[in-house]
C-alpha cells in the first residue's frame, strides 16, 4: 500500500504527487484556500480546496486542544490552556 494514497499534493515549482504519482511540472504554483496565499507546498482537502502546513498545523492543533478541554474540562476541573486565547 502506497504512503498517500488518495492525497494529492502540490509543490510549487516542482509539479503535483497524487495518490503517490509524481507529475513533474515545474510552472506548477500551490496555493492555500484556507490563508488565501501562494505557498511552497499545499494539499487537497476537498474539491477545488487546497491547504498549506501552517494551516494544517493550526488545524491538528485545535483539534488536540478542543479534544483535551472538552473531555478534560468538567465543573470541578481547572481548564489547562485557558491562557491559550484567540
Ligand atoms: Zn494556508
């Protein structure tokens, strides 16, 4: 089984890995839906919808802390990234 499968990447200046398929294709340009700007690298994450590390990152992140507060958090507990605001 292919790493990636189903997961299609685009590297600026460099071309597209889809499902694990290298196309070379150097005017390839790879932009972010989520933070609006050409990036180095984006991924699909839908039709037409494409997102860059930083915003993936941002995105993992909250899924953690959101996870964590919501099993974590109960009247009686104190709330561990309550500094964490914005
Ligand atoms: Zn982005």
């Amino acid at each position: 089984m292919l790493a990636g499968m189903g997961i299609d990447v685009q590297v600026t200046s460099g071309g597209r890995v889809n499902s694990g398929a290298v196309s070379v294709d150097p005017t390839t340009v790879a932009s972010c839906s989520l933070c609006a700007k050409k990036v180095e690298a984006s991924v699909g994450i839908g039709p037409d919808r494409t997102a860059c590390a930083p915003c993936l990152r941002d995105r993992l992140d909250a899924l953690s802390v959101a996870r964590f507060r919501l099993q974590e958090s109960g009247p009686s507990s104190t709330i561990p990234w309550g500094k964490v605001s914005g």
